[in-house]
C-alpha cells in the first residue's frame, strides 16, 4: 500500500516537473538573435519541392540538390558547438 502512494507520488510529481521544464529560459530552443550568414535562409513547405541549394560535401566540394535528383537524399541540420 505504501508502495503505491509513494509511486503515486513519485509519477505526479515527474509529471509536474515536466510541466514545468519549458518554462524555463535555458531550455528552450529555437531562439537564436542571429542568423548564420553562411547559410542562405530558404522557406521549405510541407508537400512541396524543396527549392535548389548548394552545400559543401565532407570533403568541401559544392554540392547542389537539383544534382541528386534519382538518388536518395537525407538532409541532417545539426546545432554545432561552436555557434
């Protein structure tokens, strides 16, 4: 019986505390002043084309998206440390 509460107790209050994290400034993401001027903004819509853009490879050399048209692509953003 003493169980249960006490696991009653411990799941309210992890719900309460998840109800709480966003609240919190240093948890949020998303709100970066500055925009990398590296890296052209380009607005992508859900069921539409992605509009052409050019990257570097791993290897530095410029890649565009029209020229993987066939293959299979996977775009990965990662938020980089040094940002």
């Amino acid at each position: 019986m003493i169980g249960r509460i006490l696991a009653t107790v411990v799941i309210v209050g992890l719900l309460g505390f998840d109800f709480m994290l966003p609240r919190f400034e240093m948890l949020q993401q998303g709100r970066d002043p500055v925009a990398r001027a590296d890296a052209p903004a380009a607005v992508v819509v859900v069921d539409e084309p992605m509009p052409d853009f050019t990257l570097p490879d791993l290897d530095g050399v410029p890649v565009t998206l029209s020229s993987l048209q066939g293959h299979r692509v996977l775009l990965t953003f990662e938020r980089s440390v040094d940002w």
